[in-house]
C-alpha cells in the first residue's frame, strides 16, 4: 500500500527502537509521539517483519486509539499476513474517525478481492467514486479497472480507463493500458474518436497518436495506421513500438521495401532481436530475394535457436531453388525441435517425394494425416504419394479412410477415381468420378493432374462430355 521506500536514518531508528522497549517494558518513563510509531511500523513492514510490525501498531493504539492512520496502518499488516477478516474489522474503525480517507477504500479493496468477493470490491469502489475528487478519483479508477480485470468484467476495465483520460488525458499510465484494451475489447471505434479528442488538446503526445494508429490497424484500416504511427514517430524518433506496428502495417498491405525500411530502423535503436530479423526475412521471402531471406531467418533463429519455425522458413526458401538436400537438412533441425508439426511433415514429405524415397514420403506424409486428420491437404500428399509409388491398393484403402474422415469431399473422390483406373478397376473408376463430378465439377483438374493420360481414355472423356452438357442445360 505504501509507496515512500524507508529511508530513514539508522541511528534514528536505533534510538526509536530503544524508547519503544522502554515504554513496552515500563524501565523508563518514555514517550513515543505518534508520527514515531508509524516510523517503527513502516520500517518493519519494508523488512517484512509484519509480526513485530503489528506488535508496534497494537501498542501505538493503546496510546493514540483515535488515529484513523494508525488503524490503517495495522489493517495494512493484517492483510500482508492474510487475516482478512480481521484487516475489515480493523478498518471499520479506523472510519468512525476518518471516513473519507482513501485508503481505507483501497484495503478494504484488497480484503475482498483476497476473499474472493470481487463483486463487493466493485461495489465499493464504484461507491467512492460519488465521494472523491481529482488525483483521488484518478487512483480509485485504476483500482476499480483491475477489480473489473480481476473477475472478467473487460470491458469494464475499457470503461475505467476512458474515464481516466477523459479527466486527465496525457496520463502515461491509462495511455499504456488502453491500448492493450482496445485490442482485447475489440473498441475501436471507440479508441478512435478518445485518441482523436485526445490530439486535439495534446497534439504532441506520441502515446495518443500510437493508441489512434493501434485502434486504425484493429479494423484494418492500414493506411491511417501507418499515418498516425508516422506522427509518433516523428514525435519521438526512438519509439521502436511504433516502428514495429508500423511494419506490420506494411506486411499487411504488402508493401514489403517499406516494411523492411521501418523494420531496420527497430534494429537500430534497440538490441536485436529474433522477430524483427524474421519479420524482415519474411519481406524479402515475399521479394523473391531468397538468399537475403535466409541471412535474416538465420540472424533470428542464433537468437533464438529453439524456434523451430524459422529452421522450416529457411526450409522453404531452400524449396523454392530447389535445393532438396539443403532444405532437408534444415527440416531435421526443425522436426528436432517439435517432430509433429503438420507443416514441417508435409515439406519434408515433398522433398523426399523429389528424391523419390517413397517410403520416407509416406512416413511424413502420414504423420500430417494423423496430426491433421480433416486437413483436405494431407490426405492429397499421402494419396498422391501412394499413387505415384504405385501401391494402389494402400492408396485405395486411405482414399476410404479420407472419405468417411472428410465426410466426403470431391477432392477424394477425384483421386480415388483416379487410382482405381489406375489399378484397372475402370468401372469403379467411372462411378466414383461421376460422384465427384456431382459434388464439385471445378475440381476435376486434380483428376486429370494425377495422370493426364486419362484424357485419352474414350469413357472418361464421354463422361466429362456427358457432364458438361447437363451442367449447360441446367
């Protein structure tokens, strides 16, 4: 409760501590004034010695019994070693002599919210509100907002601090928390038009100008977030929070040369670190410029070596030259790490399929069916893989199992077909690919993909002739 560090001097406290076993003991005719005791008190409570810190209190009331502090103070002890109850009976009387001191307000706030009566911490606090003023009120709204947080009332604690910057609207604190309650609330709209009133009576407060920016790019609207970031930024050209979001926004808009600009500029006023190299190896992936990718990727993952992600993001740049070897490599690094990634299984699946090391591929690509097991994606892989290492009869049996797990989607079906002209079983052939047809015509390319030899099978053509002709008609 008490902010002010003990600081006093120690030959004084020695000395106070002498006439307060004097007085305790009776050896002495002594007298201890009443700012001394709350000396005493505050200093074992910093040592967190809260025993003898109650002690000193109960004794100090004997002398003063009327001192709402002294009371308050004690209240204070009794909460620190988890008599709640007590701290409440204690803090009863301490307002028959000073009832509009907010401390009370505040102890007793955290008697109940320690009782877990969040409720009536509400209650009360929301009660105070009606009794105080100015920098009072202002410490009640803060108080009231993480009793609201406490017991899940967000948007509650959205309200608190609204009302705080309506008050005062440069308060760092309440700008700081705002933000993050904006995104949690979703009150964008909201934040907007508190920032914008906010600017107009503080245009140099780069902490409104990010919260605006923030709240613009919680609604998509990216452009305006990047403008109001612009001001942050030239209003205090070392906030590297606003640097980032500003990156983000970028990403977002795919203006990646720009992204990679304000991202830089992050790196060079705060110490390095793994998400903005990955961040700006993103940028220059989406570039094409693979190798400069990689070089960040790399920076990020001896930050953090335990990121496995960024081993995969070096894998597929390594994919895309086509370099199997090196990208394999860097996906054991990742499959080390955390072996049942479905994404990491699926790439190395392809580049074993590249090898063509069948077996390899079947093993990853099942690992992605089993981790995944309505990913329409995984099940391709593996049919396809089967398919083409030619085990039709495993294929066919997996297609089954996709079926009954996807509930049906054309995609299977399509394949199935597929494999069973491929395993000589033209007429099951036929019926499973009118039954995709049936379900999703604009698919069929993954038919013909499978093997466009199938074109020239007179009944498959008749079939899709067949097709089209109905689908015209209709």
């Amino acid at each position: 409760m008490y902010e002010r560090p003990f600081r006093e001097n120690a030959d004084e406290i020695e000395d106070l501590l002498r006439q307060y076993e004097d007085l305790r003991t009776g050896r002495k005719a002594s007298f201890l004034e009443e700012e001394s005791f709350e000396v005493l008190i505050d200093y074992f409570n910093e040592k967190n010695d809260f025993h003898k810190g109650l002690e000193i209190a109960e004794t100090a009331l004997d002398y003063f019994p009327y001192s709402a502090d002294l009371f308050i103070k004690k209240a204070d002890l009794l909460i620190a070693t988890y008599r709640y109850n007590e701290a409440l009976d204690v803090l009863k009387q301490a307002e028959f002599f000073d009832v509009d001191n907010m401390d009370i307000y505040i102890l007793k706030t955290d008697a109940y919210l320690a009782l877990d009566m969040q409720q009536k911490a509400a209650s009360l606090l929301e009660e105070a509100l009606l009794i105080f003023e100015g920098d009072d009120k202002l410490d009640l709204l803060f108080e009231l907002a993480d009793v609201y947080d406490d017991y899940e009332e967000f948007e509650k604690v959205f309200d608190c601090l609204q009302l705080i910057l309506e008050q005062e609207p440069a308060n760092e604190e309440a700008l700081y928390k705002i933000c993050f309650w904006t995104d949690f609330t979703g009150r964008n709209e909201e934040s907007i038009r508190l920032h914008q009133r906010i600017i107009d009576e503080h245009p140099y407060s780069e902490l409104a100008w990010f919260n605006l920016g923030s709240a613009y790019q919680g609604l998509k609207l990216y452009e305006k977030a990047i403008d109001a970031y612009q001001y942050a930024v030239t209003i205090n050209d070392k906030f590297d929070y606003a640097y980032r979001n500003m990156g983000d926004a970028y990403i977002r808009l795919r203006k990646y040369k720009d992204a990679i600009e304000v991202l830089e500029k992050v790196g060079e006023i705060t110490r390095p670190e793994d998400v903005i190299f990955e961040a700006i190896g993103h940028c220059y992936h989406k570039l094409g410029k693979l190798a400069v990718a990689r070089f960040n990727y790399r920076k990020a993952s001896h930050i953090n070596a335990a990121d496995s992600k960024l081993q995969y993001k070096i894998a597929l740049t390594y994919i895309q030259e086509q370099k199997w070897e090196k990208a394999i490599s860097h996906l054991e690094n990742a499959l080390r790490i955390h072996k049942n990634v479905p994404e990491y299984n699926l790439a190395m699946g392809q580049c074993m399929l590249q090898h063509k090391n069948y077996k390899e591929a079947v093993y990853y690509f099942s690992i992605v069916v089993r981790n995944r097991p309505k990913n329409i994606r995984g099940w391709k892989a593996l049919i396809t893989c089967l398919y083409q290492s030619e085990y039709f009869e495993e294929a066919i049996r997996q297609c089954n199992a996709a079926i009954k797990i996807t509930e049906g989607k054309a995609l299977i079906y399509f394949l199935y077909s597929g494999i069973l002209f491929a395993a000589g079983k033209t007429k099951e052939g036929l019926i499973q690919l009118e039954t995709a047809l049936k379900k999703s015509p604009n698919q069929v390319k993954n038919f013909v993909e499978l093997n466009p030899a199938i074109l020239q099978n007179p009944q498959v053509v008749d079939l899709l002739a067949r097709y089209r002709k109905t689908k015209r008609k209709k």
